[in-house]
C-alpha cells in the first residue's frame, strides 16, 4: 500500500480538498505531484483517504471526531481531514 502524503501548507491543502470535492481526480493528481514531489501511487492513496465535506467518512458518509487523521469508529477507515 502506497503512503499518503502530508502537505503542511493550509492553502495547499484548501486547494486540493476544493479539487477533491468537485471530484477531480485527474486535476489532483498533478497538482498534489506539483505540491509535494510525490509519486503517482502517493497521490491516489491520498486522494482515496480525503474525507469528504462535512468531516464525513470517505468509504462509508459517517461523521468523523476531531484531529487531522481520522480512523472512522464505523467502519474503521482512515481518513484524511483536510478541510
């Protein structure tokens, strides 16, 4: 399994969660390439783990608890909180 990839930078991330959210795909994985020199594999673990809007579960839509990384007490998904 690749790794996912910690970009720092907030605006960074806001732009790659507003990309994520309108389900781009092929638009994220450039640019998060561009952001963090990441590999292909990299960058799609991290788009895959991205909770979606609202700190919802990526895999299963079911509200998230706080932090930044996110196992979902449902079905124990890890999930990247990044807006």
């Amino acid at each position: 399994m690749a790794d996912v990839v910690a970009v720092e930078d907030y605006a960074d991330r806001r732009e790659l969660f507003d990309i994520h959210t309108a389900d781009q795909f092929l638009r994220f994985v450039p640019r998060i390439r561009e952001i963090s020199g990441c590999g292909i594999g990299e960058a799609k673990a991290t788009y895959l783990h991205l909770a979606g809007a609202g700190r919802k579960c990526h895999r299963c839509s079911t509200p998230l608890g706080l932090g930044e990384i996110v196992d979902c007490s449902k079905c124990e998904s890890l999930n990247l909180v990044w807006e």
